[in-house]
C-alpha cells in the first residue's frame, strides 16, 4: 500500500497566482495598471476592437467584472469604448495610444516574471509543466 500522500496542486497554483499578482500589480504601479486589468489589455494586443462580450468570453469571466475591467481602464485613458456601427447596443473596445506605449513594458515584466518561476528548471521540464496546465485547463473548460 501506498502510504505517500498526494499533494494538492491547487495549493501550488493558488501560491503562484498570489505570488504573481504580487509581482505584476508592483511591476505595472509605474504605469497605474493592475494585476486585474492586464489581461483585458493583453486580450486587446491580441485583437485589438473587440466587443465587451467576446473579451468576457475569450478570458472566461463574467460581464460585470470585465465592466468594471474596461471602466477603469477607460478612465485611466488606456482605451476607448465606440459603439458597434453593426450592433447599436454593443461597444466595441479598443487600445489607445497611451495603452499602445506601454505594450513593450507589460511584455517585459511578464516576461521577466516568467523567468523568475522558471529559473531552476529545464527546458523539458517546463514544456512538460505547461502541457499538464493545459490538459488541467482543458478538463475545467479553460480556453
């Protein structure tokens, strides 16, 4: 009988999430961006003039916080709100130039941050760790 107990990954992945927000939200005060609003500009780098919607949509969270998301990234003058020429009740979201600067900066601290958390493992152990998130985030539903 096996006697060793399993550890819960979650414990690992709560840590490194804490840790990481702690991190980014430092890293990104130069710029007045928080650890909650990164991936909703990350999202528009990626596809810039996308609906509120589909931005709740492709980073799996509700519609009231990604509201609040792009609120205060609005008033911080990072994007802008148009509505939709196709669907009047829909704003499309896009980048300003402001959030436009900074891109290069955000890539780097997660970058940076990426190096931290991978410092003391191979190369095959870190394509193997990702391929385990992806699998777990596959089984949850995760995009």
């Amino acid at each position: 009988m096996n006697n060793k107990i399993n550890e819960p990954i979650g414990k690992y992945v709560s840590q490194l999430y804490r840790k990481g927000n702690s991190f980014i939200t430092k890293e990104l005060s130069q710029y007045g961006i928080g650890s909650g609003q990164i991936m909703f500009l990350l999202q528009l780098y990626n596809k810039d003039g996308i609906c509120q919607e589909e931005l709740s949509e492709n980073l799996n969270i509700d519609k009231g916080t990604t509201a609040r998301a792009i609120k205060k990234l609005e008033e911080e003058s990072f994007l802008i709100r148009l509505k939709d020429e196709q669907d009047k009740r829909a704003y499309k979201i896009y980048l300003t130039d402001k959030s436009k600067e900074i891109k290069s900066g955000v890539y780097e601290v997660l970058q940076d941050w990426d190096s931290i958390i991978s410092k003391n493992i191979t190369q095959e152990e870190r394509d193997t760790l990702v391929n385990v998130l992806k699998k777990i985030c596959i089984n949850q539903n995760i995009k």
